[in-house]
C-alpha cells in the first residue's frame, strides 16, 4: 500500500529554544514571529519569523514578567505587554530604548474605564494599534518619535476575549455574559468599523446564564477568499447531537453575518482547527489523526451546505526532528517526533507550534495520496482543481485513467476532461477580457483590470499533450480504438467549452489513423471538419495555400516524418499519380535512413514508369539532386533503366 | 434479402405519351434474363447444363437456356483476342443488350436488358410498328447495376468461392436461388440512373459539436459492448458515422436505405394508442427497439437470430451479426462476430444502455437540424437542381431525387435530362483531368457538369433565355452559396 498520510509537517520548520522556566515563548499571528524571551528579556529576546528577514535579536531590561509581545508590521515598533493595565512601546533603531506609554495611555482613558484590564492588543499597520481590554475596544495611532499615542476610536463594550485574523485586519469579540454573541471590527488605515453582530447557537443554554464559548471553540480564516468564522460545535448529550461538528458562519465586509456551511466530523473528543490551501483542517486529538473538508465540493446526498469529509481519516504523515540543527549534536539520530502531541498548539491558517520542543511548522497538504483515497475520479478533479499545487497530480490522474483501460473508463475520461476544461476555458475567458479591454484603453470610472492569474489548475492543450497524450499514444499494448476513441474524447470536450483545437492534437489523431491504416475514419472526420481547423499548420507551410484537406494530412505526415505513412495515406485516396515527388523525396532524405529514401525513390521510378514508360523524373519535377545522391548512395547500376522494348 | 410486396416488377410498364391523334405506347427497360454461370463446371461436349448455376426466368427451355449461355461465352471468348486484360463489359443489339461480369475467376454474371421501345398503332388493322430505343440506356448505368447484384449477394452469403468451399455446387445453386429469386423482384431497371453509377453514401449534415458527441456515443457503446467490432450511425436514413470501411459501407448503405428502413414504419410517429407505440419500460422511456432480430424483447418466444453479412478484411472477409437499433430517425449498426451467439441478457444489456442513449441522441440531432435549417433561412424551391457526388468518400447528395423507397426510386426530371447527365458522366470518366461541360438540352434547360479533383457536380437549370455567359456564372455563384464548404479547384 502506498503512503496514505495527506498531511505533512514542512520540511523547513521555524526552530527557536524551547519553553522553559527561563525561556517563555510568545507567537504573534500577525508577522508569524516566534518571540524567545529569556528572563524577561534581560539575556536576550529572539525573534525567529517565516524567513531570516523577520529573524531579529535583542536585549531589553527585565521589567518583570512578559505577558504580550509584539512587533508592529514591518518591524517597526516593538509592544511589550507586563501588566494588565500598561503596555510599553519601543523602536528598533533605537537599540531598545525604553519607551514607556502605557501610563500616558491609560491615564489618557482612565476616566471612563479606570478599572479595565487589557486583555491583548494587535497591531493594524506599521503604527497602529488596537487595544481590547475587558470593557472595550481602543484603537491607537503610535508616534515613536514625539513618544505619544492618539487615539483614534473606541468603542466601550464588555469583552469576554477576542480573537483577531491578521489577514483581513478582523477582531472578533466575545460579549454577553454567555459570551456567544460576537462583534468583530474591521480595521483599514486609520479607520474602524464595526459589523454586524451576530450569534453563535449554543447547543445547551446554561441556567444560570455562565460564559458557555470558550475562545478554544472559536477561529478565524479565509477560505477561498472569504472570512469565515469556525465554531467548534462539541457534541452534547442532552442536544441529541451524536457527534461534534464544526460550524462555519461567513463574515461579509458588508451585511449580516450567516451561517453557510456544516462540517460533520462524525466523532467526539478534543479538535483543533487549521486551514491549508482552502481546506478546513480538523485534528482529532484522541486518534491521532486528522479530517480534511472542503466547502466548495458538493455533497450529493447532503444538503447543500452540510459536508463529509473528503478522505478518510489519516494522521500527520510521521516525522523525525532533523539532525542538523543548533540544538542537535550531529552524532544523535533523528528523533522521531510525538505528534498530536498535548503541548501542540495550533493557529491559524496552518500553523502548529511545538513549545516544548521548539519548533513552528507549516502544516502542508500532500495530493498524491489523495489520488488512491478518493475513487470517484468526478469528485478527484474538483477536489485537486481547488488545490495549490495541483498540476502534476492532476496529470498522473490522467495518465492513470487512460493507463487502466477498465471497461467503462471512456465517461470518466469524459468527465474528467470536461472538468479539466471547464477551468481552462474560465481562464482563457478572463484573459481574453483582460487583452480587450487593455486594448481599449484604460477606461475612466472602471477599475484598473487586473490580470488574471494562471494558476496550477489550469491545464492547457499543450500540458495534456506532452504529459498525458503523447506518452499513452505511443504506450504498448493499448487498443488502437481506445486511443482514438480518448482522443475524440478530449477534443470532443474542447469543442464543447469553445476551445480553439491546437494542431498537434489533430495531427496525434492523424497519426494514429494512420499507423492502423484507418483512412476511412480519417476521411469521415475531415468530412465532418472535425479535423479540419488546423489553420496554424497550413499557414506554416510554405506553399501558397493548400487545396485540399488531403494535402493538408501529407503535409502533417511528412513533417512527422512519416514518409511511408504518407505515402500509404496518398495511394489510398487515389492522388499519387499527381502528388509532387520532390516532396516526398526530400522528406525521406532529411530522415536519413537510407534504406526508406530508396524505397521512396523506387516507389517514384516505377510510378513514372507506369505513367510515361519511362522511369526517369522530368526536369519539371527538379528531382536532380536525388537522382544524385540516390547514384551516391546505391551506385548508378541501381538506378532503374528504361525498359527496352 | 426480403421484398416488400408493393415491389414486384418484371414487365414494361407502358405510359400513354401522347393524348392527341393514335395512341402510342412507351416501354421503358426492363429484364428479360439473368444468368450465372462458370464453363469450367461442363466443359465436355453434353455438359454444358452443368455449367449454368442460376437462370432467370427459370421457365426457360433447357436448350434455350444451353444456346444462350453457349453465347455469351463465345462473345466473351472471342472479344477477348482483341484485349485479353479488359473481357467485353456488353453486347449492344437492336432489342436488347447483354452485360457481362466476371466477379469471381470464371464465375459469370449476365444480365440481359430489353431496350426501351415505342410502340405505333398502324392503321387498318395492320400490327404496330415498333421502334426500338437502341441509344436510350447507358452501359455505365446497368453495367452499375449488374455489379451490385454481386456486392448485394456477396454482403449476404460471401464469395461464390466461399459457397463452392463449403458445400459445392450444390450449395452455391441453393443459395443463388435463395437470394437472386427474391432480389431481382426488387430490381427496378426503368428507374435506375446515374446515382446507380455513383454507388455514393448520402451523409447527414451536421455541426461538429453534434458529430463529436455521436462519436462520443459510438465510443462509449463500443467500450461497453465490447463485443461490438464495428458501428455505423445513420439519421433520417443518412449516414453519418461508419465504422467499417468504406466499400462495405457502400453496400451496407443501399441494403439499409432501400431495403430494411422503408420496411419498417415509423411506430413512434403512431398515435397514442397504436399497438405501434413502443412501451414503457421501468421509468425509463425510450423508444429504441430492434429492426433485425427480436421485434419484442419482452416476449418470451423472442428468437435472438440476426442477419449476418460478410465484410472484408485484408485477404479474406469476416462473418459478423448485424444488428440494426433505432431510436426514431436515429438508427445504429452494430456489428459483431459471428462466432459469438447472441442471447437475450445481451440484447437486454443493449436495449438497456443504447435505448436512452439514442433517444437523447436522437432529438438532439434533430434538434440541431432544426436550428441549421432555420439559420440557413426558409424552405424557397431553389431555381435549380443538382446532383453532386465525391468519389473520394462516396459522397452524394441529389435534388432531383425525391425519397428512394424499396419498390421506386423517383426523379424530378425528364428522363432525357437523366440522360444527358449520364452522357456527361461518361465523357468525365474517359479523362482524368478536370473539366466542365456545358449542355443546353432540347426543352430550354441547361445542363452543366463539372468535374473538379474526385467530385463532380451536375446542375440543371431552367433558364430559358440565358446564354452561356451567363450560365457559367449562375453555376459559379450555385458552387460559392450552395457547395462553400466543399472545395473547387478552379
């Protein structure tokens, strides 16, 4: 059985010294920076970001314990959080000189909420700011150089936590005293707004009214370009929900929030959430193993917003903490890694964060083993057309479909092509827009086009033919009528969505037809002009214009250097009594195999024979220099006499 | 090969032409023997009868029969000194004219055609003066027809050789009877013409997107049935797709257009409650059913016994089953082995994957059609007609033909103008190069025939007072409004 497991750790995690007594480590989600901070800062702050870029070291002066520690966008600005009223901020360039403001801040809001506690804050921009403390929300602009803050909105509210997606510059906050209605606030450039509130279904009401959400329940992330907020919604006896699911409610820039989307997870225990490449990724802890959904792909047998997960239920694919590293002696062996591991957490998208052992991964998605997981090859393409990096597994599907030959495999071709081209034609549509309207001018009013993007899922003609078509034409041991029969197919599905047929996939057709000496065939599809639109071809050859599709199928052949198919191919329609030697003769001698250029020439010795009574080419036909090399080659005696009567 | 009743015809049918003064009496060709021999079964002296293998009329006196065989050989013998390649094709004589093939090595086929005559009432009592119309009928026509008896018998029974192989003479005699007594009922002489000549395959005009996804179908089946060794798709009796090659089709062609189609009635054109009206089966409507083979899968008496036809392959031929599924004006050939027995759980697989399909198939090639027709613009009755045929894939259309069916075949036209289209058919086929004749018959028609690579084309036009200026062009702007998608040399 080939390897199952889906999911990877990267191979390139971010390693930082591991949680201790006098290491404490700190995530910010919003620049992906782990912040070692060792006693307080007073041996040394390290910051270890996605890239070296983001890598930072420091000093700053142990002021007592770090709750909260952030850099502004871009480094700029350092929040360092103590207590749970005072956060201070500091600059880099200025070798951590000490700002504090906290004072200055607090002191500045201390008339309406003396008392408030901050919860955490996020940084918005390069230099601002939003505090959420347990009775509002403060949204500040920070200038490091007058060593002041303005405030630029608030909002007063009672907060039970918050969580904040980075991506979308969304903070949602928990009220209420069950803490299951939510209120986020979008930030943009100095501004806030808030949006609509809305409220997650609990699936027991507590009497006495207690805080029922926890935050552990509760993420945010975009998934195909849309803001969803996710609640973990755990099974519960009395609610006569058998197993725990998880709840999607997306979060327009504008309108009420809804919820759109169900993902049953069909067990109970502890979860954790990730999203990799658009999938929703469900760790169960008690299993060891993980669930993946994805809210574009329909369930038939569900309601449309319900989803199954897409593959059975597979762990991490295992892994050994590498023996390079600053931790790791050279001599020890790799380590093989707990995963699922208790001390894991988990944030968003697709992070997983080992404290205890000092390391970040990214959590990727590996498609080839999707491929023997999921049987209906439909279901597959839409699935892998979602996905990143796609291409090549999309190819390798089919190539393994037309590799098969199982009976019945022809409407799955069919199906997966029309899939395939489906996105194709989306996109040649889009660029195709975009060339028009470039054309046209940048128009006033409208908005700067933007050019459409390729992505992997895109597969055009030319990927088909060189990694799928051309290989399983020339395969052994497949069915002539199976090859024609797939390659009608694909053009078929081409034609259906609009697609200007390419050359080369004629020509594969023709070839084919060919080799099994089926003119027949070739005729009735020249006759339907199913073969018949190969316009480049005929613009790429040299003669004026070619008369008829005839010409054109010779042209084709000799150009593939099939001299001898040409050959065949022009007898059977009756034309080589008139069809150019020259032509034919140059091909077979630019293919250099001798023994072919002399059946060529023989091939026009006796047609002339037949036609003149005399074997010899006419000067008309400017066959000279293959009368010469023909002598070169097989001497002069091979030459054929005139028949002497 | 079944006849359909209304398709007995031996003798001349006799048209009254002219109304005013003595009537007089025009009869068109028509057979008056057809015989199959091989002089290398009797060729001692009191043998000769041994030679004969089939003779129509079969009423004919022994020694008649002897003295007419005896005939065509020594023609053929004789003839044969001038060009021992190319044996006499016909003997033209004042009341009839003979045919000659040889199909097989020393097998013979002679047909004998009485020619088209007048016959002049005289005057007291006298006997009418007859007039026979020696110039009328064209070799190419009927030495056309003669050939495809042969093909006819061959598609059905294989080669002469192949009879002779499996059980003598005895056999061959049994199986010529059996076929030729029956076909040559069907032969309609008076009505053969140049299309006889052409042997061409009308196709079906289609869009490519509807034309793919037949191919798709016919793909489809065949992967599913795998059985299936070769499919051909027709619609409206038109083809559209063949699996086999090329000549085969040809006479698969004619075997279904003017003999198995008109013999089945349209039951899904009947009304509602016509017995004619297929079934309902399951929920699944559909409205396929069997031409050849089991008429009622549901009866348990059904026998699953299938015509089988002989087709080429390479150097020999192939026994196969033919079965002719049709689904209303769409109908499928599909073709397998013959030494395979076909079984109920078979012909219900098929009934069950290939009926829906069909049908879906069906009405939107019909539906298509529709649409083509409408962007092509109303129905006007064009000023001309036209017969054009491709002898690269056999391809043929005519206007001046209206529906062919078993028993005639009508045209639109004077059969003078037949005959002048033969003529010219004639004159292209003693050249290879391309050329174009320009006729102007008799009754003001012109008559225009061009030939232009391997496709020929004949228009008649009734322009009275158009000079040939003036035709040429009308027939240049006919070939770029009516023919743009078929290339012309010019």
């Amino acid at each position: 059985m080939s390897d199952e497991h889906y999911l990877e750790l990267c191979d390139n995690p971010v390693q930082f010294e591991n949680a201790s007594s006098v290491n404490n480590v700190f995530f910010d989600e919003a620049n992906k920076q782990v912040f070692a901070v060792r006693s307080g800062g007073a041996t040394g702050v390290v910051v270890k970001g996605p890239d070296d870029k983001n890598s930072v070291a420091f000093r700053m002066d142990d002021k007592g314990e770090v709750k909260c520690i952030k850099f502004s966008i871009g480094n700029k600005i350092l929040a360092v959080q103590r207590t749970s009223k005072a956060v201070m901020f500091c600059q880099m360039n200025l070798q951590c000189v000490v700002l504090e403001v906290s004072c200055l801040c607090f002191v500045f809001r201390s008339l309406q909420t003396k008392n408030a506690s901050v919860l955490g804050f996020c940084w918005t921009n390069w230099n601002e700011i939003v505090f959420i403390t347990d009775q509002g929300i403060e949204f500040y602009q920070v200038f490091p150089d007058k060593r002041s803050v303005k405030l630029l909105k608030s909002q007063s509210i009672n907060v039970n936590w918050y969580q904040y997606c980075p991506e979308t510059a969304v903070i949602l906050l928990s009220t209420t005293v069950q803490g299951n209605v939510l209120q986020p606030f979008a930030f943009r450039s100095g501004t806030m707004s808030k949006m609509s509130k809305f409220e997650i279904e609990l699936p027991v009401v507590p009497k006495p009214a207690k805080l029922s959400l926890s935050e552990r329940d509760i993420a945010m992330a975009t998934i195909y370009g849309q803001l969803y907020v996710m609640y973990l919604k755990h099974h519960s006896r009395t609610a006569n929900s058998p197993s725990a699911e998880v709840v999607l409610y997306h979060l327009p820039r504008e309108g009420a929030c809804k919820k759109s989307h169900v993902l049953k997870l069909n067990t109970t225990g502890k979860f954790a959430l990730n999203i990799v490449d658009n999938l929703v990724v469900v760790h169960h802890q008690s299993s060891q193993t993980s669930l993946i959904f994805d809210i574009r792909l329909r369930e038939p047998d569900c309601a449309v917003n319900t989803h199954q997960p897409v593959l059975p239920a597979r762990s991490i694919h295992p892994y050994r903490i590498p023996l390079s590293g600053p931790t790791v002696v050279p001599s020890q062996p790799a380590v093989p890694c707990q995963l699922y591991s208790s001390s894991w957490s988990v944030f968003q998208p697709d992070i997983i964060i080992s404290a205890s052992e000092g390391y970040l991964w990214y959590l990727q998605v590996k498609l080839p083993p999707t491929v023997n997981l999921l049987q209906d090859k439909g279901k597959l393409m839409d699935f892998l057309l979602r996905r990143r990096d796609c291409k090549m597994v999309i190819l390798s599907v089919c190539s393994q479909i037309l590799e098969g030959g199982e009976k019945g495999s022809l409407p799955v071709v069919a199906t997966v092509f029309d899939k395939l081209n489906q996105v194709y034609k989306e996109y040649l549509e889009a660029e195709q827009t975009y060339t028009l309207a470039m054309e046209s001018g940048p128009s006033r009013g409208s908005a700067a086009q933007k050019r459409p993007v390729r992505t992997q899922a895109v597969i055009d003609q030319s990927d088909m033919y060189t990694h799928v078509l051309s290989a399983f034409t020339e395969r052994k041991g497949v069915s002539h009528k199976f090859i024609i029969a797939v390659l009608m197919e694909y053009i078929r599905s081409l034609n259906q969505f609009q697609i200007t047929v390419q050359h080369y996939l004629y020509e594969l057709v023709i070839k084919t037809l060919v080799q099994h000496n089926l003119f027949y065939m070739l005729h009735q599809f020249l006759q339907y002009h199913v073969l018949s639109d190969s316009k480049p071809l005929v613009r790429a050859t040299p003669q004026p214009r070619l008369s008829t599709a005839n010409d054109e199928i010779v042209e084709v052949l000799l150009s593939k250097q099939q001299v001898l198919g040409a050959l065949r191919f022009i007898r059977s329609v009756g034309g080589h009594d008139n069809v150019s030697a020259r032509k034919f003769l140059d091909a077979a001698q630019q293919t250099g195999d001798q023994m072919l250029f002399y059946t060529v020439f023989r091939f026009f010795q006796q047609r002339n024979q037949r036609l003149r009574g005399n074997p010899a080419f006419n000067p008309g036909e400017h066959c000279e220099e293959h009368v010469v090399h023909f002598k070169q080659l097989f001497g002069e005696q091979a030459l054929m006499k005139p028949a002497t009567v | 090969y079944e006849v359909s009743a209304a398709g007995v015809c031996c003798a001349g049918i006799s048209v009254p032409r002219m109304a005013t003064g003595m009537q007089e009496k025009q009869y068109t060709p028509s057979l008056l023997s057809f015989f199959i021999y091989n002089p290398s079964f009797g060729p001692r002296e009191g043998e000769e009868e041994k030679k004969i293998l089939f003779y129509h009329p079969c009423d004919v006196e022994k020694n008649e029969k002897i003295r007419n065989v005896g005939l065509c050989e020594a023609i053929v013998q004789f003839t044969r000194t001038f060009c021992p390649t190319k044996p006499a094709k016909s003997l033209h004589t004042q009341k009839n004219r003979q045919f000659f093939f040889e199909p097989e090595d020393n097998f013979w086929i002679v047909m004998v055609v009485r020619n088209p005559m007048i016959e002049k009432p005289n005057k007291d009592g006298k006997p009418p003066t007859i007039e026979y119309q020696e110039e009328e009928i064209l070799d190419t026509v009927y030495g056309a027809v003669l050939r495809q008896c042969y093909s006819m018998y061959k598609l059905f029974n294989g080669t002469f050789g192949r009879a002779m192989e499996a059980g003598g003479v005895e056999l061959l005699t049994q199986k010529l009877e059996k076929f030729f007594y029956r076909y040559l009922q069907t032969l309609h002489l008076q009505s053969c013409d140049l299309l006889d000549v052409f042997g061409g395959i009308s196709f079906f005009p289609l869009d490519k997107m509807t034309y793919l996804k037949i191919q798709s179908f016919v793909n489809r089946v065949e992967e599913s049935l795998s059985l299936v060794k070769y499919t051909a798709f027709l619609y409206n009796d038109q083809l559209i797709w063949s699996g086999l090659e090329q000549d085969d089709m040809r006479i698969l062609y004619k075997y279904l257009t003017t003999s198995l189609f008109p013999r089945h009635s349209e039951p899904e054109l009947a009304g509602r409650d016509s017995p004619l009206r297929p079934e309902v089966a399951g929920n699944l409507l559909h409205y396929g059913r069997f031409l050849t083979g089991p008429a009622n899968l549901k009866d348990p008496e059904a026998k699953f016994r299938f015509p089988k036809i002989f087709v080429n392959k390479e150097d020999s031929y192939e026994e196969l089953h033919l079965i002719v599924y049709k689904a209303m004006s769409a109908a499928a050939c599909f073709m397998i082995s013959a030494s395979v027995e076909l079984t109920r759980e078979f012909c219900e697989q098929l009934d069950s994957l290939v009926g829906p399909q069909l049908t879906l198939l069906a009405s939107d090639i019909c539906e298509q059609f529709n649409i083509n027709r409408r962007i092509s613009g109303p129905d006007k009755e064009p000023q001309f007609k036209f017969i054009y045929f491709n002898h690269m894939n056999l391809a043929e259309k005519s206007t001046i033909h209206m529906r062919k069916t078993a028993s005639v075949s009508l045209t639109s036209v004077h059969p003078d103008l037949m005959k002048i289209l033969g003529d010219i058919n004639c004159d292209f086929a003693r050249v290879d190069e391309d050329e174009e004749i320009i006729v102007k018959a008799m009754t003001d028609y012109w008559v225009v025939g061009k030939k232009s690579d391997q496709r020929e084309l004949y228009v008649i036009l009734n322009q009275k007072n158009a000079n040939l200026i003036e035709v040429n062009e009308e027939v240049k702007r006919l070939c770029a409004t009516q023919f743009n998608n078929i290339f012309f040399l010019d």
